[in-house]
C-alpha cells in the first residue's frame, strides 16, 4: 500500500512510502520478487526501512532490512523509468 508519493524538486528521482501488510514481513520469496523487478530498470531503487538501506537489485541486501508487518518501507526511485 502506497501511503505518500513526493517528487524530488530539479530531480528525477521519486520517494514512495509503503508498509508492509504481509504477515511474515519481507521474506526470501517477496525479496527476490523486487529484485527481479528492479534489475530490469535502467533506474537506481534504494530501499530504507528500520535505519538499513539496500539496493533493489541486491535480494540479500533486501532480507538484511529486516522488514516485519507494520514496518514502513521508503523507496527511491532515480533515473530513467
């Protein structure tokens, strides 16, 4: 669920906001999921969440943060797509 969408003033880059609704959190399955989706963009996705950063591309990085049901995931999204 997308709670906000903000655009980066003289940038291209966009922020979502998003918390995790799935009960076991970001597990291994959901991880790679992103991972498969963002190694296609030609775009930069960075991943907070719990004071961690990953890169979209890194399904280990991902698992690393450590997303739990109720957490707030924030997503940037830089470049081309």
């Amino acid at each position: 669920m997308i709670q906000s969408n903000q655009k980066e003033k003289g940038k291209k880059m966009k922020t979502f906001r998003c918390v995790v609704e799935n009960p076991m959190g970001v597990h291994a399955r959901i991880a790679a999921l992103i991972g498969q989706l963002c190694v296609n963009l030609k775009s930069s996705v960075i991943l907070s969440c719990n004071g961690k950063t990953a890169n979209g591309n890194n399904v280990l990085e991902l698992l690393s943060l450590g997303a739990k049901k109720n957490d707030v995931i924030e997503i940037q999204v830089e470049g081309e797509n």
